[in-house]
C-alpha cells in the first residue's frame, strides 16, 4: 500500500502545480520551469518507495519494459488519476475566482505533439531510471522532469503538454482542457509509451531477461513448474 500512496501523493503535487501555475498564468513562462521542478522533486522523494511513476503512461512503459509487476498497474493508474482528480478539486477551490479558458486543439498536431514527448518522457524514464547501466544514479529525477520542461516549452500552446494521462484527466476537471478532447491525450500517451517501450527493449537486448522474469512470476506456479 506505501507505493500506491506514494503515486497518489507524487501525482497530486504534480497536478496541483500544473493548475496553480497555469490558471491566472501566476508563474507566467516559468510555469514549465515549476511543472518540471514538482515532477522532479516528487520523483526524489518517492522514487525509492514505489518508483516515481506519477503517469499512467509511465506505468504501462514500466510494464512493458518488464520493471512492473502485472499486480501493480492497476492500483498504481487508479491512485495517480485518483491523486488528479483530488488535485484539480484542490485547485478549483484556490483559484475559484480566476477565468478559465479551455485550450481548442488541433486534433492531428495534439495527438503527434502528444505522442512524440511522452514516447521521450518514457524512453527517458526507462533509461536513465530502469536501466542496469545507469543504475544507482543520482541525476534520474532531474532528467526525467527537465523532460517534461522541454516538452511543455516545446508544444504546450499546441496540445496542452500533458505527457500524463492523469494530467489529462486533471486539467479536463480544472476545465483546461475539454473532457470531448481526452481521447486525444489517452491514445497520444499510451502509444507513445507502448513504443518507447519497444524502442528500450531494441536498443538494450541485454535486457529482456527482466521481461521474462517479470511474466514468470505473474504465472501461476503449476505453469512455471511446468515451463
């Protein structure tokens, strides 16, 4: 349970920051500057207890890449949206009297925008943060959240750069993004995941092993006997 608090918590200060900077442009620029620093403080902080995933989309690409056991999505997918979905309340509540303007999409360039950083976001993840070469780092939360920075420097005016499928069920609650338009975000983040975990895997033969480890554990023990 300490690890699915932990998502819960790292994915609430995430989202809260999004929405505390981003609506009445308080932060103004500097707000991927303070989206990033959130992300990259909570992974420091929780990283060690459940991995400092705090996106579904992470999650999957874990997964894949074979870090993740089968048990473990999803309560982690359910206390990262759950942590959102708090998070957006959090802040309609803070910046109750400031207008909200919900972002209009270009449906294609938002799904390629989306697409494109959450397949960097996780291929990051996945390597500087599973990887045995990289193992026992102490730069992972600064990369994976500078990540993020970049990427909603680059294409935040074109889908929103959300990266994060609880992200985009939160800034869908604050009313920063439609709720018509989330299916953009879901298909966007969870294919660019699913291919920068295959993109991992092919880079890094070496470790597939872990792959095959993780799926022999999720087997029931008369099949893993038989095997």
């Amino acid at each position: 349970m300490q690890k699915y608090v932990a998502e819960f918590i790292g994915t609430f200060f995430l989202v809260l920051t999004i929405g505390c900077t981003v609506i009445g442009h308080d932060a103004g620029p500097f707000a991927p500057l303070a989206i990033g620093s959130a992300l990259m403080v909570m992974i420091f902080a929780g990283g060690h207890i459940s991995g400092g995933h705090f996106n579904p989309a992470v999650t999957l690409g874990i997964w894949l890449r074979g870090k993740c056991e089968t048990k473990d999505v999803a309560p982690y997918m359910i206390f990262q949206i759950v942590g959102a979905v708090l998070a957006a309340l959090v802040v309609k509540f803070l910046k109750g009297g400031a207008a909200v303007v919900p972002l209009q999409p270009q449906t294609v360039p938002a799904l390629l925008a989306e697409f494109l950083f959450t397949f960097a976001l996780v291929y990051v993840v996945l390597n500087v943060a599973t990887a045995k070469g990289t193992s026992g780092n102490s730069f992972y939360g600064l990369a994976i959240g500078f990540t993020v920075l970049v990427g909603a420097f680059s294409v935040g005016s074109i889908s929103g750069g959300a990266f994060n499928p609880a992200v985009a069920t939160g800034i869908s609650a604050m009313g920063l993004s439609s709720w018509a338009n989330i299916w953009i975000y879901l298909i966007a983040e969870f294919g660019g995941a699913a291919v920068a975990a295959g993109a991992f895997k092919v880079l890094n033969p070496a470790e597939r092993e872990d792959v095959r480890r993780l799926h022999a554990r999720d087997q029931p023990r008369e099949q893993r006997e038989v095997a």
